[in-house]
C-alpha cells in the first residue's frame, strides 16, 4: 500500500458533516448503485483495489492527523472544523483501522442498473460520521465498473455478429486496449486497462497488467498483444521506400500475427499493390498472419474498401454461414475512431456487403478508457437508513423536481430475481449476493483475477 493521507481523500464539505447529523446518532448506512444510463447492466470492478490501495490496515496516524488539521485550517480558514477528536478516536481505539463493514456484489458480476452494489456502514456508534466521509473514495469505483461495463456490451455486440457471420472462437481477441495514452494518469489506464480486460484478452496497456497481478492475487498475464508497426516507423523510410518499410516487418517478424499501419500514405494503394502485389507472396509464405491496420477516414467505409481489396488480391473462402473470410494470412484492425457505435457500423456494413465479423479487429483507446464519466451509468452513494438515538430509520430523498433521483430506503439485500437480481429490503429471508469485503480496517473477502472474470462471462 502506498502511504496515502486517507484524512484528506474526501470533499471539503464532507469534514463539516459531523456536526450535522442529528443529536445522538450512531449509525450511518449508505448504498451504491447505478440510476440508469447507456446500458442496463453494470459489471462491477474495481473496488478490491480501493480496499487494498486506501482503506486497508492502520491508515490513522497521528502524522496524518497533524497534516490533516495543518490543511484544513489553512483551506478553510477555521482550524476548529476539522473533526480532531473524531479521528484521534479510531487512532486511540481501533489503533487506526477503520471501525465500517463494506458489502458488496462479487467483482465482475453484471447487475441491472437500479441495484444496489455496494453498502457501507460504521461498526462504531462514534463514528457514525465516517460512513459518508468515504463516499468520495468509495465513489470512484464508477470508473473501473463503467469501463468493464461498457467493454462487455461491446463484447455482446461483436459475438452477436460472429454467431451471425463467422466463428465465435475468436471473439477475446476482437477488441484490443489502446487507451493508455489517452487517459488522466497512469492510475486511469492500470483500472480502465484491467477493467476492459474483465472481458477480453487484447491490451497494450502494460500497466494494467501489473496491476491484475498486484490487487487480483494471481502471476499469471491476462492481457496479450502482438509485435506491431506505428508510423514513424514506416514514415521514417520515406514515402518512396513505403514498400521496403512493410517489407522489413515481414523479415523482421517471420512468424506470429503481425500488425503494420499502412495508411501513412495511401491505405487502398498500399493494399492493392504493395501488400497484394509486391509483397504478395511474401506475406502468403508467411508463417502467420498480416494484419492491416487504416487509420484514417471514415471507418465504415475504409474497413470495407480494405476488406474488399484484400479479397480480391489474397482470395476469400464462404463460410457455413455464407459470408466471406478472407485468407487467413490476411485481417484488418481498425483504431481509429472506435467506440460502441462505430464498430456496430464497421460491422453492420460489413455484413450487408457480405463479409464476416472474423475479417476484422478493433483497437479502441480514448473511446474505451476515456470517453465516459460518472454519469454515463448515473452513478450515485446515498444514505438509506441511521440509528438515532437507538431507533432505526429510513432514510431517502424524494425530489419533486427529479424523481430519477429518488433514493431507496431502509436497509438493503441484493437478491437473486429469476435470471437477474433485484433490490430488496434486508428484512426479507432471500441470501443476500452483497458479500462483506471490508470489516475494521482489514479486507476479509478477495477475489482472484479468473474469479472475476468468470463473474462477467457471457
């Protein structure tokens, strides 16, 4: 764990709160769900590394708390603001472990959105003020749980057309992580990067794979990528030498599936008279496959144009299904401008001119990683129930204005509902899915990586 101030991971407003709750309050139960938005399922992921990252072991010091005060003195103006004593507290009795119990739905489960997914509660009727105090934290497991996501309804999508068009078998492979470089920080591209590879098996995001290995308690790689051309490095030969640059992967790679960016010029050139004719037996005496990436101009009809041109230069067999595949020592990846609806147009195009899904792979980075906030899946943390003064009560918001942001009530189970799941009142006898993972400062409940995936499979 690195040696973060957990006193000062929270929103200004929220080291105020103590003072705000009712007279006598002991106990503060909050959830977690997703309001709606894009999709109608949400794969939760991410929330083992927030445990383990921030919230595991002794995390109140009295350092920290020296540091804490000094801030908020300084950032609000009022050193009597800052919740001390509250803090000194769980340093004093529970030698700086924090006194909650986080439930929540095992990683890589897909749960329909108006579900809670997590809930969080204080084990300390004198910290009932800490619950909330974590929302800020906690919160941020929208990211890693909007990514896988978003990731695995594209996976449905692209399976939905290989069972169509072509071979099923290859679908871990069909979309590949390309997103490192385009996110806020190298934290970003470690979750994003592990999310996406909930579903698939393709990344060139190198920090998610240490990171895999580090919070999901495995050494085995998750994620594979290829030796693969970029364009300073055909562009640096020169336009004249183009044919020596494709050429020189062909001999530098003799084997495997390689991928090489051909349209630093001409992409339809490049394919019908270098790849298709100068190089032409080259890349049939090959032991693998060429993959032919454009990367520039509107993507449903370049893919298409590229597809067509390598049929014609390298053959195309039908399949059982009546759609054309190419030779297998031809594919073509399209990186360029990919994300959900892109890559339904790529391949509805594909499909009406009759070629399968199996010609084609995707590389999506901004799109995958980056593209989507809180909001894409209306993320939200809210109370639902307290203890006062030793009675229980409900807890909820009701506004007139927004009714999508009615909150739930009371104490809550997530229980199995047919072949989905459903919100329901702890009271009921159903088995509750939440599972305990946090309790007093320790992480009582992980999961390795394969669980997680097999969590999310489809």
């Amino acid at each position: 764990m690195t040696d973060h101030n957990l006193l000062l991971l929270t929103d200004s407003y929220k080291v105020s709160h103590y003072k705000q709750y009712p007279p006598g309050t002991q106990q503060i139960y909050s959830y977690f769900e997703s309001r709606g938005g894009a999709f109608e399922e949400v794969v939760f992921f991410g929330l083992q590394y927030l445990l383990k990252e921030y919230l595991a072991g002794a995390v109140v010091t009295k350092e920290k708390i020296d540091e804490a005060e000094n801030i908020y003195a300084q950032h609000f103006g009022n050193r009597s603001l800052f919740n001390r004593a509250g803090w000194e507290y769980i340093l004093n009795e529970h030698d700086g472990r924090l006194p909650v119990r986080i439930k929540a739905v095992p990683e890589g489960l897909a749960v329909p959105y108006y579900n809670a997914v997590m809930t969080i509660e204080n084990t300390d009727p004198k910290c009932f003020w800490l619950t909330n105090i974590l929302e800020t934290l906690l919160v941020q497991v929208w990211y890693g749980s909007t990514v896988a996501t978003q990731s695995r309804e594209i996976k449905k999508m692209i399976l939905s057309c290989l069972k169509a068009t072509g071979d099923e078998a290859g679908i871990n492979f069909k979309l590949h992580d390309f997103g490192f470089r385009g996110v806020s920080s190298v934290e970003s591209a470690a979750i994003g990067g592990a999310a996406h590879l909930v579903n698939f098996m393709g990344s060139d995001t190198v920090a998610a794979l240490t990171f895999i290995q580090k919070f999901y308690n495995t050494t085995e790689m998750f994620g594979f990528s290829i030796p693969a051309a970029e364009h300073s490095t055909i562009t640096s030969w020169g336009k004249a030498h183009e044919a020596d640059a494709y050429r020189n992967m062909l001999m530098q790679y003799p084997e495997g599936t390689l991928a090489v960016v051909s349209d630093s010029y001409n992409i339809y050139n490049a394919c019908e008279h270098l790849w298709g004719e100068a190089l032409r037996g080259e890349v049939l005496a090959r032991n693998g496959t060429l993959v032919i990436r454009p990367d520039s101009g509107d993507p449903k009809d370049v893919v298409l144009k590229v597809v067509e041109i390598l049929g014609e230069k390298f053959g195309c067999e039908t399949n059982a299904k009546g759609f054309k595949v190419l030779s297998p020592k031809v594919r073509v990846i399209q990186g360029d401008g990919v994300e959900y609806n892109s890559i339904q147009s790529i391949l509805g195009n594909l499909r009406v001119n009759g070629w399968s899904a199996d010609n084609v792979a995707f590389g999506m980075g901004g799109g995958l990683l980056q593209k989507l906030n809180r909001d894409t899946q209306k993320f939200a943390f809210k109370c639902s129930a307290a203890v006062v003064n030793g009675e229980e009560r409900e807890v909820f918001k009701d506004p007139i204005t927004d009714t999508g942001k009615t909150s739930k009530r009371g104490r809550l189970k997530l229980v199995k509902n047919g072949a989905g799941y459903k919100t329901v009142s702890a009271e009921e006898s159903r088995e509750d899915v939440l599972q305990t993972v946090f309790e007093n400062g320790e992480v009582v409940k992980e999961y390795a990586f394969d669980e997680v995936k097999k969590n999310a499979n489809l």
